[in-house]
C-alpha cells in the first residue's frame, strides 16, 4: 500500500487529488455536534494544499435514498473544514453534474474543493456492478490522482471507496495509514496483557469480533446493553433490559469457549436500573438504583454498568499493556448512566498501556464526556471498520489501495 508520503515526495502541484475522507459527522439541523471525523482528515487536506494540488474531498453523510436530500447535505461539513483549514473551500452541489466539473476546473494549485454527499447518487451504493463502475468512472474524470483517507467507509464496497482507486493512481491517506498501523498492533504484534472492553446495544454486533478474540485476547470485559443477553444466558433474571434471545445460544457457547481457553470473559456483577428507559432529550432525573447483576426486578431494566462492576472493570484494565474499547457501558448519553462509560474511559487514562478507542460511540463518548483526546494512545474513526478488521475480515477499501 503507497501512502501519501511518497506521493508527496514528487510533484503534486497542478495535479487534481481526490480525497475521500469520512465527513459523516452528527448534525442537529445544520449544525454539526462533533467535528472528530473533519479534524481527522485535515492532515492529509492540509499536506496536500500546501503542495500546491488542487484538492477535491468528496464523502457520505448518513444514508440519503440514492437521491439529493437536504437534510444530508455535505454543506456544513464543507464550511467546518474551511474554518479548520483556515481557507475558502469551494463547495458542489451535485457530485459529477455541471456544478462539480466547474467547481474543479475553478480550483488554483493549492485550493480546497468539496463535493456533494457521493449517496445523492446511486451509484454510489449500488449492488449493480456496472451502475458503481459507471459512477466512479465520472468521478474519476475529476481527477488526475486517488487518496484514501475516509477509514470509517473502508469496510464497504462502494464506488468511491473500492472501485474508483482501480482507475486511477492510488495512495492511502495519513488517517488510514495510521488506522492500518494501530490496528496491526492490535492483531500481529500485540503486547500482554491484551484487555478488551465492548460495549453497546446489540450483542449481534460484536459476535463476529468476539469469536476472533477469544483466540487473541487475554480478558474481554463486556458492558451496555449487550451484557444483559450475557447474563440471561448464565440463567440470572434480568427483567425489562435489552435482551437478544436468538442470540442467547452463541453467547452461551462462547462463554463456554472462554472457560476452556483460559480467557477471562467478564461481566457486571452489578446494574444500575431504572423503570424506564430515559428522556435523552430533557435529561430529567432518572433515579437509578444498583442491584446485583443476578437480580435485577422483573420490572426494571438495566441502563449502566453499576459502581461494583466499574472498579472491577477499573482492575482489569490497570496491569494491562494494550487495551482496546468499543461500545459504551450505558446510556451514556443521559448523566445518571454515564458513570460505566467514564470509569472505563478513565481506566484507560489511568493506565500504562497502549490505548484504543474504537470509533463509533466510544469516540463520541470520549468528547461528549469531556475527557483530553490526545492522552489516548488512539481514537478510531471507524467503529465499525475497525471491528471488521478485528474480525479479520477483508476490508474492500483497503484490499482496493494494495497495490
């Protein structure tokens, strides 16, 4: 895989670069509610710029239906980069129509342009072979050279990510260069001992990942809402929480798998839990209480990991030597359920070892929560991405930029 370093070694001035970044960034209205994913692409926009190409970014934002939609337009984005960047930034309002090819051909050497969200264009995700290869191949017309640098969309098989490098010069941006490097780290030269805390809503997210690490990892720390599939398959009551019963079946063989294998598989010993699911919006007052993870009433559900099981989680985190995160605790997004996805955020801080968070709401919950990015070893920009690597599946956007 050519990165963006040697391509900045020759001459780039005059050339037109095409960078497909992830600006799939959260939006109330038009205002954007974290700029992490636009900050993360500014060192590859920001070398390029300044060796004086002529840089046009393109991206998806949410899952627009094919067609243009203004409620998914790259707009903000585009102005947010501008601000970061310090500079004017051209903006199209079409992906490969009249309003993009005069965009490009406007751009001096050193100037940013942005297109369009690529999905207003169904070629973009199309499952139709020659429908993808005849939009990539009007993208590729706006362009002499290919960067990729959108990690958090490597793991799908779209135009702009899989099928337009194969028409032009390609080369991987400093954000996947450095993805690709943290996560090797994570699976061909990993340093003991190697804790994994997961999280979130659906225990059938992370199944695939788990299967792999329960060959890898040395302790898998589980949290958020999947845990409550986890403990129900240990035969505890676990009363109005999120339970996935087709699921129960796997996590019980798994569980069993961790036993023979000498891998520590570790769950809450204690919830906190609440009649109701909360009002994220008005954040009123939740009144939580702890109980013992075996019993939870039959009328409460379990929405954070409880104190007892945060300085559990706290210990098995501070002799490790490489942790990686994914999935929040609770409902991390109301305050009397943040507490789980904070202390294991702090454990990581408090701790010696090489630090991942992988992507998604962990990395929202990092800002959100107000903690120092940069004293993590790394954020991700990818959850999902990041989990499909870790499950050692192919990704296309990274098999398309080997060479």
């Amino acid at each position: 895989m050519k990165t963006i370093d040697e391509l900045l070694a020759g001459p780039v001035a005059g050339k037109r670069v095409f960078v497909r970044a992830d600006l799939n960034v959260p939006l109330s209205g038009t205002t954007i509610t974290d700029d992490g994913r636009i900050r993360a692409v500014l060192p590859t926009v920001k070398a390029l710029a300044e060796a004086g190409a002529r840089v046009v970014v393109a991206s998806h934002l949410g899952r627009p239906k094919g067609a243009p939609d203004p409620a998914f337009s790259l707009a903000p984005a585009a102005a947010r980069l501008g601000e970061l960047l310090g500079a004017d930034v051209a903006f199209a309002t079409d992906t490969v129509g009249e309003s993009a090819g005069a965009t490009v051909a406007q751009l001096a050497d050193g100037q940013v342009a942005v297109l369009e969200n690529l999905r207003f264009n169904a070629g973009e995700t199309s499952k139709d072979d020659a429908e993808r290869a005849a939009f990539a191949d009007l993208l590729a017309g706006l362009a002499d050279i290919y960067v990729g640098d959108g990690f958090g969309a490597v793991h799908r098989g779209h135009a702009s990510v899989f099928d337009l490098p194969a028409r032009l010069p390609h080369y991987a941006g400093h954000l996947i260069a450095t993805e690709v490097g943290v996560l090797k780290k994570l699976t061909e030269d990993v340093k003991r001992p190697y804790v994994v805390a997961l999280g979130g809503a659906k225990v059938s997210d992370k199944l695939a990942v788990i299967d792999q690490l329960l060959g890898k990892a040395d302790r898998i720390l589980i949290g958020g809402g999947m845990a409550y599939t986890f403990l129900k398959a240990k035969g505890y009551e676990i009363g109005s929480s999120l339970l996935q019963e087709d699921q129960l079946a796997a996590v019980a063989e798994y569980l069993e798998r961790a036993e023979k294998t000498g891998v520590e598989l570790v769950l809450p010993v204690d919830a906190l839990v609440s009649s109701a699911f909360p009002d994220l919006k008005a954040k009123a007052p939740a009144d939580p209480t702890a109980v013992a993870a075996d019993a939870i009433p039959a009328d409460q559900m379990g929405l954070d990991i409880g104190p007892e099981t945060r300085k559990l989680y706290a210990s098995k985190i501070a002799d490790a030597a490489t942790v990686f995160w994914n999935g929040p605790m609770g409902v991390f997004e109301h305050p009397d359920f943040a507490e789980g996805t904070k202390a294991v955020a702090q454990a990581l801080l408090d701790s010696e070892a090489f630090t991942v968070v992988g992507g998604g709401d962990s990395a929202a919950a990092v800002r959100i929560l107000g903690f120092d990015e940069n004293a993590f070893g790394h954020i991700s920009t990818g959850g999902g991405a990041s989990l499909e690597y870790l499950e050692g599946k192919t990704l296309p956007g990274l098999a398309a930029l080997e060479d």
